[in-house]
C-alpha cells in the first residue's frame, strides 16, 4: 500500500501518556456530538410530513430517500478528500472541521420550509461534517495497538448514548418547542463538542513529500489499495446492508401507529432504546473481540441481528417493533469499530487517515445505495413491512461475504491472533 515514493513512511508514536485522556474526551464528544445530530435528523420523516406538508406515502418514502441519499452522496465524495488533508495537517484539526461545521450549519434549518432546499442543506452538511470517522481516525493514531479495540467500543459507546440520548431529546423537543427551536439546539450542542475536541492532543508528524520536478503535470490517480481494497468492498456491502432500512423507521412506526404524535412519540423511544443497545453493543464486541477470533464474533452478530430484522417485518405493535430494535442493535451496532480495528491493522500508520478515509467513502456508498434501495423498494411494495423483510436476507449475505475476505485479508491478531 504504498505511494509510489511521493511519501517517506513516518511510524507514529503511539507510546505516549495522552491517549486515555484522547479516548474519554472523543467519548464524550461523540455523545454531545451525536445527541446534536440524532435530535435534528431522526425525525425528519415527520419535518417532511408536517412542516413540508407531504402526505401521500409514497412521495414521503421517496423524499426520506433523497433526503439520506443527498447526505450520503456528498459524505462519500469528501470523506477521502479530509481523510488525505488528515494526513498532511492532523486528525485532531479534521475533528474541529467536522464538529464546528455542524454547529454552523444544522441551526440554519430551521429557517426551511421547502423539502427541495432542505435536501440541498443536506447535501452541504454531508461535505462538512463526519465527527464519527474523524473520531475513529484521532483514536487509531494515538492509542497503543493493544488498547485499540476497547477504546474504539469505548467511542462507540458514547457515540450510541448520544444517539439514544438524541431519540429521547428530539422527540420531546419536537413535540413540546417544534422544530425550529429544536434545530438551533442543536447548534449549541455541537458547540459544546467542539470545545471538548479543542482539549485532546496528539504527536502529529506530516508526512515528508519528496521534491516534485517542475512542470510535472498533475494526474490524479486512485491509491494502491492492494488486498486492503476488498475491504474497502466489504464496507461497502455492510453500510448497504445495515442502512437498507434504517431512513425507514418512523414510517413503520407511522403503519403500526396511525396517530401522528403518538408514532413520533414511539420513534423517539424505539430509537432510544436502540442507541441504548447499540452504546451497550459497542463496549461487549469491543471487549469480546479483545478476547476471542475476531471473525467469530462477527458472524455470530450478523446472524442474530439478520434474523430480528426478519421478526421486524411482521411485528403488530410498537412494543414489539422496540424489543426486536432493541435486540438487532443489541447484537449489530458495535460491528463496524471491529470492521474499523481490521483495517487499521492491515494499514500502514502514516495511511491511517487516508485510508480511514477511504472506509468512510465506502460505507457511505452503501448508506447511499442501501437508502435509495430503500426507497424503491417500499414505493413498490407501497409500504414498508415487506422492506424490512427483504433487509433481513441481505444481512445473512454479509456473513459469506466476511468469509470470503478473510480468506485474502486475515484480521489481525488483537487481544488474541484471530489468523
């Protein structure tokens, strides 16, 4: 995985007294970072239907879609690009970009009304932010090897709360001050995550670039991504997998739950209770994959999320639609900060940033496709059940595809040797 010697490898330090101190502000961060976030976006179903005034469900589906699509799609176009400025200028300062970038740009919601000027918004937001991946990024660089699955669970964990505290805020938010004051809210609290950012530190050495000879045209050209690529590919096929049906929540709540407030109500508390189980998963996969081959765990939450995806297509009752939420997340939400711990393992240090980067662009692309799928596939079917239904099967397709990249890209051996 090399530069074609436009770069001199620098090994990071990661020996250093600061990375615990690293690990607990970027926990705590991504909890106020992500209650911001998930207090402004979960509910935007709702936003769509209520402030836009979209009532036909199937216009609805198709605006959720766009709106997750726009998101994404600018996501997976500059991922890379501050994955690589990272590299040259310092994870810590990508942190900043993309905390302070939401603090800017989420309260400027609230003065949109049009659903074709709030996807544009979205579009715009995408580019800036993406605290989790820089989050990731910050932590991989600065902890020692043997620390770095538990303190990747560990971010994950604050990253869940505030997702679970964000359902709960955002939902009373919406419900008691509308959106607007929710909006500008939200502002403040990424506000807050910024200035916890501002507190972390870390050893940053750029990397050294050989003098380029004059009048060298530039061409850009893709990294060499060698064996690494297929998992790039396999984070691709788990951000569709696993976002396939996520836009599409508050719409089965709607088909389960006729009354507005009441399904906006259930949202906010299902999805509480999923941030809840996914801050519980990111700390026990964590600590399992320190323990036990890492492929094993893998598979065996993707087996047991696949299958309550499955129950969510025929649940009756909101009750039900939570407990089997709750045990799908239970099992899944932690699995990408081991898909994250795999790739850095295989992943030179100075590439850390470009390469986290690259993962980013790839999950994105498929949050991108799986959401746009979504979409048509709940217009189709002129409901939502029958979607869910179709996502469970393509969760148990993850498992053979995990397989098959291990085969050519054995994990590394954390905690214990995983080969």
């Amino acid at each position: 995985m090399s530069d074609s010697g436009t770069t001199v490898e620098i090994q990071l330090e990661k020996n250093n007294s600061f990375w615990l101190r690293n690990v607990i502000l970027v926990t705590i961060a991504q909890f106020f970072g992500q209650l911001a976030f998930c207090s402004a976006m979960t509910f935007m179903p709702f936003w769509f239907k209520d402030v836009a005034m979209i009532k036909d469900q199937g216009e609805l589906s198709m605006y959720v879609a766009l709106y997750n699509v726009a998101g994404n799609l600018s996501f997976c176009i500059f991922a890379p690009i501050w994955g690589i400025l990272g590299d040259r200028y310092g994870r810590k300062m990508m942190l900043l970009r993309a905390t302070f970038g939401g603090a800017i740009l989420t309260p400027l919601m609230a003065f949109i009304a049009d659903p074709a000027l709030m996807i544009w918004h979205r579009l715009a937001l995408g580019a800036l932010v993406g605290t989790v991946t820089a989050a990731q990024t910050l932590i991989v660089t600065t902890t020692p090897e043997k620390h770095l699955t538990i303190s990747l669970g560990a971010a994950s964990a604050g990253m869940f709360a505030g997702i679970m505290g964000g359902q709960f805020l955002g939902g009373e938010l919406v419900n008691r001050l509308g959106f607007f004051q929710t909006f500008m809210w939200c502002g403040v609290l990424l506000g807050i995550s910024t200035l916890l950012i501002l507190f972390t530190k870390e050893n940053f050495h750029p990397v050294v670039r050989k003098k380029k000879l004059r009048n060298t045209a530039f061409k850009f050209r893709l990294p060499r991504f060698g064996n690494a690529g297929l998992l790039l590919l396999l984070f691709v096929f788990m951000g569709f997998s696993r976002d396939i049906d996520g836009p599409f929540l508050p719409q089965l709540v709607m088909e389960v739950v006729k009354e507005s407030k009441d399904a906006l109500r259930w949202t906010g508390w299902i999805n509480g209770m999923c941030a809840l189980a996914g801050m519980l998963s990111g700390l026990i996969l964590g600590y399992a994959a320190s323990k036990l081959p890492l492929l094993k765990v893998l598979a065996c939450v993707i087996a047991i999320a696949g299958s309550m995806r499955l129950l969510l297509a025929f649940s009756p009752t909101p009750e039900i639609v939570m407990i089997e939420r709750f045990v799908q997340v239970l099992a899944g939400g932690g699995m990408e900060p081991l898909f994250q711990a795999w790739l850095a393992g295989v992943t030179r240090p100075h590439n850390h940033s470009k390469m986290l980067g690259w993962s980013a662009t790839a999950r994105s692309t498929g949050w991108m496709t799986g959401s746009f799928a979504g979409g048509g596939i709940a217009v189709a079917l002129g409901g939502v059940h029958g979607l869910f239904l179709i996502a469970g099967c393509f969760y148990f397709l993850m498992i053979p595809a995990m397989l098959y990249v291990a085969r050519r890209v054995p994990p590394p051996g954390v905690g214990r040797k995983n080969r």
